[in-house]
C-alpha cells in the first residue's frame, strides 16, 4: 500500500480491509454495543489482550475504518478520531500532560485554541505564547517542565508558517512532545513526520472532508517518541508485551475519548471518510485558485496587503516551498484605508461570507470584527490583524468565475 499514491491508497483503503460482502465502502455501523458468545472474550476486549469492540464511545468499525486511512496518510503508527478538531486538540493536552507542566506555543493559531490554551492554564498547565517563526524564540521560552511545544502548519488568518524543522530538532533533541496542527495543509500537502513532530492533529472537518458537511478530528502518532520513557503514561496502559510506539494513542484513547466522550459517530466518519477520497484533488484545484486570486489582488489598487505563502513577498515564502507541496487554498488581504469592508463583502456574488475554512466554496470573513473581535484592539494588534482584514478560504469554482466576482465587487 506505501508504495502506492496518494490517492490511490485512500480509494482502496475500505476494499482491502475486506469489509462485509464485498462491499466497497466500510459500511455505516449504528450498533452502540457489541455482544459476544463467551464471557471470557468481552473480558479480553476489555483488558486489551483481544482486538474487538464493547461500546461504541470509545472504538466503532466505521470510525476504525476511517482512524486506519488518517493514519496511512500522515505515514503514523496509530490515530485516534473526535468529534470534531478542538475535541482532538482538547485530548491530546488534557491526557498527556499534568498539572505544573508547561507548554510552548505558537502565538499565531486558530483563536479556538489560543481559547483552549487560555482554559489549560486555568487548570494548572502552564502556556507560553511565542513567536514560531523563529526557533530561537521557542528555545528561550523553555523550561525544565516544558513537555510540549505546538504550532500550526499555516497560521490564520496571516499564512504565517512556523520553523517547523528546526523545533522539530530541537523536540527531539530535548524529548518534549511536538504537536503540529496540520489542518491547513493536509496530508496531502504535508507530513508533520518530515519535520519530526510526535502528533499531527487535524481537524477533519476542514480540507480533508472538504464539503462543509461533518465535523470531525484526529490525532496521529508519528511513530517518533518514547513513550515508555514519558513519565505521563498510565502504567495500566504500558501493558507488556505490546508496542511502546502505541502508549500515548491507546492513554488519549482511554483517557480522552472515553472519559471525556468526544466521540466521532459513524455516520460523520463515513461522510469525512468519502470525501476525503478527492483531497489530492481539491486540494490542487483549490490551491491553483489561491494563487491566481492572490497575485491578482496583490496588484490591485484597493488591496494594500495580501498575505498568502505561495507569493515571492511572503516571510516564508521559500520555507513554504520546501515544506510543502502546495502553499495552501487560504489567504488573507487587507483592503486599501477608505474601502469599506461591509459592502465589498455584500457585493460578491460567489463568494460567501461565513466563518468556515476549508469547504468546497469559496468562503470570505471580515477576521476583525468576527472572530478575532472578542480580544479587542489591543491583541488584535499585536497579532498583525488589521480592521480591513479579510480572511479568505478559496474553494474549488472555476478560476475565471473567482477573478471576476472579486473584480466587480473591489470596482
Ligand atoms: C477548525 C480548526 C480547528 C478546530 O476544528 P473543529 O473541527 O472545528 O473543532 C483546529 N485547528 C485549526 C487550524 C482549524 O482550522
């Protein structure tokens, strides 16, 4: 299967699975619980000695299906899925961290989880926000608690693109967990593995179901970290015998799906799971888009800024064009002083205003006065978000179709 593509591998992931009659799509189970024959056999589900499932909260065929392919496409050793990307993130941190510990992140993130950080360090985790751009900031904030550092892959709304590789280096040589969010770029455009993370979170809801119909999360263990020598691991989960490469998903397994109930349910799994078959190519069609729309407003009048990775101006531009295959389908620009945000939205045609990321369709939001308006002038600020801010999220419409719609609406 490794050898194979990309895509090749995603569409005959079910098939060769073998599922029920031959049926080419991992079918829809609704069972919440499963009944066994023999006593001894649920007991050995439960004490992990047998492979099975018990209760649907914590492990169900068609989400297993799906964990499988999320797996096989960020090249890990082991996923577990959410209900949606924050019950992933929320997991992760809540399960493999204690109280005291600390945590280095990127300032520039999805304001949902700047907001989870905000509640972990209400309970005892303490969070350090620093410029990932540069190594050197990430290396000055740690501490001997530190235990994790996260960073985003491209962060929105300002593409700004993390010194992944060198604190992926630095992660390694210091034995701190790396998690990189990878919702932006994908799979497809990227493998957080390239540049040593531990995990790859992704919000599945986004680029990789690609419809704007199902909410969903993962978590990948990358295969890179020594559980056996992490001192946050339950022994009842260092169980003999069994691969220590496997610790951290089976505790965030137990520990975050279980316990918390964060559940994906089947019917999302299957929705995420077939859409996730036309990543590759929405993905290129989408991003193909994004760079003509990028260049064509960033010689427009009414546009004084356009921040997207893939144009020769971007900070890390060329950090972009090592690390991934495409410089991502997002961008942000900043209307000229005197352009009044409100009606330029109000007049495109195909473009939606809507706060999602991610869907087929082209999707567009003023970022100040929506999802950033909660923080105020002063953090927005210092984020580099400016009033005139647009977020873009480009979708997969034809390119002439795009050019037009903002033209008419910028004249
Ligand atoms: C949307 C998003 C999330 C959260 O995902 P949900 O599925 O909406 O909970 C996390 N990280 C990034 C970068 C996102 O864009």
């Amino acid at each position: 299967m490794k050898n194979r593509g990309f895509t090749t591998n995603i569409i005959h992931s079910d098939r060769l699975g073998k599922p029920e009659h031959g049926s080419l799509h991992k079918p829809i189970h609704t069972s919440i619980a499963y009944g066994y024959e023999k006593a001894e056999d649920l007991a050995a589900v439960f004490q992990g000695t047998a492979q099975g499932y018990a209760y649907a909260r914590q492990a169900n065929p068609t989400v297993s299906a799906l964990e499988k392919k999320v797996t096989a496409m960020e090249q890990g050793v082991a996923s577990v899925c959410f209900s949606t990307g924050m019950a992933a993130l929320a997991a992760v941190m809540t399960t493999l961290l204690r109280k005291g510990e600390h945590i280095v992140s990127s300032s520039f993130l999805f304001g949902n989880t700047n907001s989870l950080m905000n509640t972990l360090a209400g309970i005892g985790i303490e969070v350090t926000f620093v410029d990932a751009t540069d190594v050197k900031n990430v290396e000055a904030a740690l501490r001997p608690s530190t235990r994790m550092v996260v960073v985003e892959t491209i962060a929105n709304p300002a593409t700004q693109i993390a010194d992944m590789a060198r604190i992926g280096a630095l992660c390694q040589a210091k034995g701190i967990i790396y998690a990189v969010d990878n919702t932006l770029t994908s799979p497809y455009l990227f493998l957080p593995k390239t540049v040593k993370a531990t995990l790859s979170i992704n919000s599945l809801s986004k680029y990789f179901g690609g419809h704007g119909n199902a909410l969903g999360g993962s978590v990948t263990d990358l295969g890179g970290f020594d559980w056996a020598a992490f001192p946050n691991i339950l022994d009842i989960y260092k169980t003999p015998g069994s691969d220590p490469a496997l610790f951290a998903m089976l505790q965030v397994r137990k520990k975050g799906l279980r316990d918390f109930g964060g559940t994906l349910a089947p019917e999302a799994a299957h929705t995420l799971s077939v859409g996730s078959e036309t990543l590759a190519l929405r993905m290129d069609r989408a991003c193909g888009n994004a760079s003509r729309l990028a260049l064509h407003l960033s010689t427009h009048p009414k546009v004084k800024a356009v921040h997207y990775p893939g144009l020769p101006g971007h900070p890390q531009h060329s950090l972009a064009k090592e690390l991934f295959k495409r410089p991502g389908a997002l961008l942000s620009f900043v209307l000229s002083d005197g352009v009044d945000p409100f009606p330029f939205i109000n007049r495109l045609k195909l473009a939606i205003c809507s706060s999602n990321l991610g869907d087929n369709r082209t999707l567009i939001i003023p970022v100040a006065h929506t999802i950033f308006f909660e923080m105020g002038p002063a953090r927005r600020a210092s984020m580099g978000i400016e009033d005139g801010m647009m977020r873009l999220s480009v979708g997969i419409e034809d390119t002439e179709d795009l050019l037009e719609d903002f033209t008419q609406a910028l004249g």
